[in-house]
C-alpha cells in the first residue's frame, strides 16, 4: 500500500474493466496535500475512469483506493472534496445565486457566498438563469461551485476549457491560493502549458497504465530535453547518428535538432560548419516529453 502522512488521495494497482476493454491496469497514483498533480492522456487514456474511481462513483474490479484515508463512498468524507468535471448536470433553470446557496448548503463549513463570487468573478451573472449562460460563464459558476466548501482535495477536470485569458489566470491565481493553504489539487488538462505552470507532480496515462510519474522535471527528463536550431549547411540527415541526438530535420533555412543533451552537438556542428549562425538551444517543455513518451508506448 501507498502511504504517507502528506498523502490526500490514493489509487494502488486499480484495475478496472468494461466488458473486454480494460480501461485502467494496475495504476498506483499518490496525490499529495498541497501539491498540484497532474494527470495527462490523451482521450481514452484512462483519466476519467481514474478519476470516477477515486470519487467512488465506480468501484475497481482489483486494486484499492483511499479518498482523505477513507472510502470514497462515505458521504463525510465527499464533503471535504471539490469537483469540477467536464460535464456538470446543474439546473438549468435556477439562477447563479440559487446554485451557490444550495451548493453552500451541502458543507458543514462553507466559505462565505461574496468570496465564492470572487473566487469565480462572477459576480455579474448572479441574477441570471444557469442555462443562459455562455459555455465559459458556465465553467466559472461550476469553479466557484468546486472551491466553495473549502476543499481539502479538489477534482479539475479540464477547468479552463473555454475560458479566456483574463479567467484562466483568475482561475489559475485561485488553485494556487488553495494549494498554499494545503488543499490537493487533481488537474487533468489536455493544455500542457496549463500543467507546467500549476503542476508539482505529473503522472502521464498511456491505454491504462502509468508511464511516467514524477516532477516536472524528473518528466522532462524522460524525453528531449534539448532543442537545437541554427543556420548551417550541415545536412539533418548527418547528424541522425550522433549520440543524444533523437531527431533532425530541415526547417525552411534552419537545422532543427532533439537532443538529450546540447553541449557535444552544438561542438560538433561547430566544427564542421565554422560559419553557423543564428545558433538557440533551449529546454524542450513538457509537451516534447509527453509527445515522445506517448509515441514510444504507441
């Protein structure tokens, strides 16, 4: 079993099963309190089932799950928690104000209604009917709904789809208050700028199974962790076989290099081209580490 003091949330070897089609096989995954952990897949990876397995709402065919060291189905321990899925079946017809006071009403210690509004910035569409709302307006009721019994873990399922500039950074500015307070986040996002800027840890979900976990970090370092471009006439096709090299490839007037490291190909390049020019190496993101550990298990 996974256990630990700072540990909000755990999945130990679920293992869960739709007819032939296993949707979940073996995943262990620790959320810690006061941390951001993001959990990345492509569609039909096994974030949602993973997610519906930790809120009890589907039970693991093997394995074990721990929500705030209790079961997930004990309606006490679900009043410590905050979700935002992606589809939430609120009532269209009551109206913003309605929904923050029956939502409030679930939790034994809500936070008041004005700082719900502002957690959300919604106080313009307080007077208006929930099923009137735009696609993003919707998004943020259903934050301020998440945040407003003051979770001690709290589910984001996608939040800021559909939201603007301006709402995500509010949206952003509020999940980073909570984690300082202690509150867990579980964030699944399909924005990997999104996890690089809020994530502690990043556990990255391939047909099932956990195929990276760790820091941001510790991730990147599990794909490219360089990128190479300068002007030269040294052909892609050359470098293809030097060590820590991954990928090359001709981009219009630019070489274009994937590299584990950057120092020994940058000397290379130098030497057999002393008139390089325009020469930028960078750390690859995120995004390059996920593409690459995706593709490898494809």
């Amino acid at each position: 079993m996974i256990t630990d003091s700072g540990t909000a949330a755990t999945l130990d070897g679920v293992v869960k099963r739709y007819g032939s089609t296993t949707a979940l096989d073996g995943v262990g995954l620790r959320i810690e309190r006061g941390r951001v952990t993001a959990l990345l897949g492509a569609n039909g990876a096994g974030k949602s089932t993973s997610v519906a397995v930790l809120l009890g709402l589907t039970r693991p065919d093997a394995g074990s799950v721990s929500l705030l060291g209790s079961s997930p189905q004990l309606l006490a321990t679900r009043r410590r928690i905050g979700v935002m899925l992606q589809s939430a079946a609120l009532p269209d017809t009551l109206r913003v104000r309605e929904l923050l006071r029956l939502t409030a009403s679930y939790y034994p210690n809500p936070k008041p209604i004005a700082e719900v509004v502002r957690s959300g910035g919604i106080g313009e569409l307080l007077g208006r009917l929930y099923g009137k709302l735009s696609g993003g307006q919707q998004r943020r009721v259903q934050f301020a709904l998440a945040v407003c019994g003051r979770p001690e873990l709290l589910f984001l399922d996608e939040p800021t789809t559909g939201l603007d500039i301006e709402a995500r950074e509010m949206v952003w500015s509020v999940i980073r208050a909570l984690v300082a307070q202690g509150c867990a986040v579980l964030l699944t996002t399909h924005y990997l700028e999104e996890a690089e800027a809020l994530a502690h840890r990043v556990a990255v979900l391939v047909r099932g199974r956990i195929v990276a976990d760790g820091t941001l970090d510790e991730v990147r370092a599990q794909g490219v962790r360089r990128r190479i471009s300068c002007i030269t006439r040294v052909p892609p096709e050359h470098t293809r076989s030097w060590p820590g090299v991954s990928a090359a490839r001709r981009q219009q007037e630019r070489l274009e290099i994937e590299a584990t490291v950057a120092e020994p190909v940058v000397r290379r390049l130098l030497d057999l081209d002393p008139d390089l020019s325009g020469l930028e190496v960078r750390r690859a993101g995120l995004a390059e580490a996920f593409i690459q550990l995706t593709r490898e298990v494809a």
